[in-house]
C-alpha cells in the first residue's frame, strides 16, 4: 500500500487538502534558486502542516501558479529566459483532483522577459500575464482541452517611470528599484471579468482596460490608469468580495492604499493610505503580498526585511485599521496564501528556504506560530487545489 493510500484508510473516504509551491529553480533575477521545480504538497486540516508528495522537476523558475476556476488546469509563469527573445513563458498543466498529479500540456511564450504574475480570466478562456522585466502584458487564449494558445493581445506598457525614492516611504528607507521603466508586476480581472486592472511598479500605476472576451483583446478604460505616488511602486492588489473596494500595496512605500471601485465604469478613486509596518518603524522594508481574508473582515500584508505579516481590520466602508503583527519565522515572505478554510496562513520565505504555518484566530485575525515548516528551496508562491 502506497503512503498516500494509507492516509486516505486512515482518514476515511475524504479527500485530501492538496496544494502546489511554486519555486525560484534556476540562478538569477536575484535569487539563488535552490527549488527543485512545482512541490505538490498535502495538508493536514487539524494542524495545518504540509507534507510533499511529489515534485514537477524544472529548472524554469515557476514562481508564480493559477488555477482556472474548475480545478483541472494550471497556468505557470516561468521566468527563465528563452535564448534570443529574452521573454519568458506561461506553461498549461492538467491537474489529476484525485492525486494532485500535473500533466504538462503545453508553453508559450509570455510575450515580455521576467512573468512575474498569472491570473485566469473569470470567464475561463484566457490567461493573463504581467511581465516585469519587458513592461508588458498579455493575454493567451485557452483552448478547449486546456492548452494555450499563442498571444491574442500584447500591450507594452507607456509612460515616464517614478522617481527613484518613494513618496511615502518610512524615514531612512532606501527602498530604491524598479524605477527606471515600465515594469508590469501584477494582472487581474474584477469579478464580472468586464475590465482587467494591471499594477505597474515602474509608473505608480494601476491601469485599466476594457477586456473584449470574444476576441481576447484590451483597450484602454476612461480614465486609463488610477496614480499612486512618486517612487511607491504598486506591486499587488485585491478586491473586496463584495467589489466595491479595491487595495492596492505599494512595494516601495510599505503602504496599503483603498480604492472606492465603480463596477460600472471601472474607475478607481483614492480614499484612504496607511502604512504596512507597525508605527515609528524606520528604514527599509520592500512589501510582497496582500491578501483579504475570506470572511472579509481583514487585510493581510506582508514585508521583506521586516520579515513580518500585517493584518488590518476592515471596516464598514472598506477602510482599514491597523490590528497586529507576526514575525514570518523566516527571511524575505515572497508570498503568502490562505487556506481554503480560513484557518491556516502559509508564508513563503524565499531566502530562508522554508514555508511557515501560522493559525488565524477568527474574531481578531490574529496570527500564531503553529511550530511547523517545510523545507523547500527558495519558495516563491503557493496555491490550494480546493
């Protein structure tokens, strides 16, 4: 009997919590790489630590996965370079529910060097990909049996970089990069799928485009773009659930700046920015991940160098209250996810080799050590099969 069949006799006929690290897996773009590809992992539900069962050996540098909204398919931004275009690639998985085992279909290119971000049309028949180091993103159609296809859209994005210092950055902070072009870091559709918002570091930007879903094409909304600050550099966003609010972490700043957000026209509008770190904090910290909690009461952030993780109380009208901090146990929280309970939050600690569980307490999103890690080489991302 396989290990794994012994868990399922042991646990009855529930299935099991399956989950996927994505890791740094080659040298370079500043990390050192010691991933050895995709880990597929399981995780208990009492306490919240992970075991691998499994890993898709590969030296692309897969940091960043998406699952489409069935479960079935994975899109994986691989950040390794090819020879003579500098761009990267998406590759597309078939996903085994049952076993947690990945297929590869097929990659293509990513359109642009450096895939920093992956997301899945809420609709089902396009990826989207934010390129950092080339400034553009794309969009991939996906086929019917799960493939991608070759870009139907590219837009490389335009306009005078920041400035080299933050705007609103802790006293002492030298957290200067990213500001001498475009640098596209995040992308993602709201919830009706109607307008797809990208994060430009590089620019302080948010844009914003109309998405055609019948052709797979983007145009730019009225206004194109929502401001942050000089030098703040917008690194992830998140909606509210309830798509009236819209957080946008400035990865420079150390800020979290809330959006009011009209579904109808899909314009941004600036209401509210508080810090990520706890207050009289000086020097440098570059934020990674933000993250709203799924009974949507709280706003999770994460820093690097203060290696800690912020939550932030969300009130009635979306705007938010600082509410604590947790040391990540580890060195350079590249990401962080939340269990599909609620219960469990995972941080990705890149250079200390490690993922760390901490256990949410409900009514105050407080976070606690669970006293468990798993050793994996330069994690970067990670995501719950269901």
């Amino acid at each position: 009997m396989t290990p794994f069949a012994a868990l399922r006799r042991q646990r009855g006929s529930s299935p099991p919590i399956l989950a996927y690290a994505g890791t740094y897996s080659a040298p370079g773009g500043g990390a050192p790489g010691r991933g050895e590809g995709i880990h597929i992992l399981e995780m208990d539900p009492a306490s919240g630590a992970l075991t691998q069962r499994d890993v898709v050996r590969t030296t692309s540098n897969p940091t960043w996965l998406a699952l489409d909204r069935t479960r079935t398919h994975m899109y994986v931004a691989n950040e390794v370079a090819a020879a003579g275009t500098g761009a990267g690639s998406v590759s597309a998985y078939s996903v085994d529910r049952s076993t947690g085992r990945l297929t590869l279909l097929n990659s293509v290119s990513s359109e642009g060097a450096g895939p920093a971000h992956v997301s899945v049309h809420p609709a089902g028949k396009h990826a989207l990909v934010a390129n950092y180091g080339g400034g553009t993103v794309a969009v991939l159609p996906i086929q019917p049996d799960g493939r991608l296809g070759g870009a139907s859209d590219v837009k490389q994005h335009q306009g005078a970089p920041g400035s080299a210092r933050p705007s609103s950055a802790p006293p002492g902070s030298f957290a200067i990069s990213g500001h001498d072009r475009p640098h596209a870091h995040m992308i993602e559709a709201d919830a009706s799928g109607r307008f797809v918002f990208a994060a430009d570091l590089g620019l302080d930007r948010i844009l914003v485009w109309k998405f055609d879903e019948a052709n797979g094409t983007l145009t730019p909304n009225d206004p194109p773009y929502a401001e942050l600050p000089s030098g703040d550099g917008p690194r992830h966003f998140a909606f509210h659930p309830k798509g009236r609010w819209f957080y946008s972490l400035q990865e420079e700043a150390s800020t979290i700046v809330t959006f009011d957000y009209d579904a109808a026209t899909g314009r941004l509008r600036p209401r509210q920015t508080i810090s990520t770190l706890p207050r009289g904090f000086a020097g440098t910290n570059f934020t990674s991940e933000i993250v709203v909690s799924p009974d949507a009461r709280f706003v999770y952030a994460a820093n690097r160098l203060h290696d800690s993780i912020a939550w932030l109380s969300i009130g009635s009208e979306g705007t938010l209250t600082w509410a604590g901090e947790e040391w990540t146990r580890g060195d350079y929280p590249r990401s962080f996810t939340i269990d599909p309970s609620g219960r469990f939050l995972f941080s990705c600690n890149q250079r200390s080799d490690a993922i760390v569980c901490f256990r949410i307490e409900a009514k105050s999103g407080r976070l606690t050590f669970t006293g468990h890690y798993i050793p994996i080489g330069s994690p970067a991302h990670l995501v719950f099969l269901g």
